[in-house]
C-alpha cells in the first residue's frame, strides 16, 4: 500500500488531497500510468508530467524514481516565487 498526497491544482483536479492506493507499479512513472487509467480525473491532472514535481518519502525524485520501500508519493507543481 503506498499514501498518494496531491497539491494545489493536482488535488483540485482529482478531488481529495490524499489516498491509499495497492500498485504494482515499479516506478513513479508506472504509478502514474495507473492513475491516469483509472478516471478521467486523474488523466486530466497528470496529462503534462512537465508541468508536476514528485516526492517519494518527502524527497524531491524524478518520475523514473524506483518505488521499492516507498511508503509516500507526492505530486505537486514547481515551486515559484523568491
């Protein structure tokens, strides 16, 4: 089981903040993948990867992230301001 959190306009897109998701995914990509094929919703929110940023356990990680051992996976958009 792996704790999915979404931010901002990710989770304004999908509808909730967090989930508990069972993956088969081995990566953060793969992830994605699956979440896109479940709704409309969640394609919607994932439809420009260069748009999102992704932590796996709170640490900054590239969508080709390995998911072994992760408890934790969150989307966000970049950071702005100074």
């Amino acid at each position: 089981m792996l704790d999915v959190l979404y931010f901002a306009w990710v989770r304004e897109r999908i509808g909730e903040p967090r989930e508990t998701v069972e993956t088969g995914a081995t990566t953060v990509a793969g992830l994605v993948d699956e979440l896109k094929a479940r709704e409309e919703r969640y394609a919607l929110a994932f439809s420009d990867l260069s748009a999102l940023r992704v932590a796996v356990d709170q640490e900054l990680a590239d969508f080709d992230a390995p998911l072994a051992g992760a408890r934790e996976v969150a989307f966000f958009p970049p950071m702005t301001g100074g």
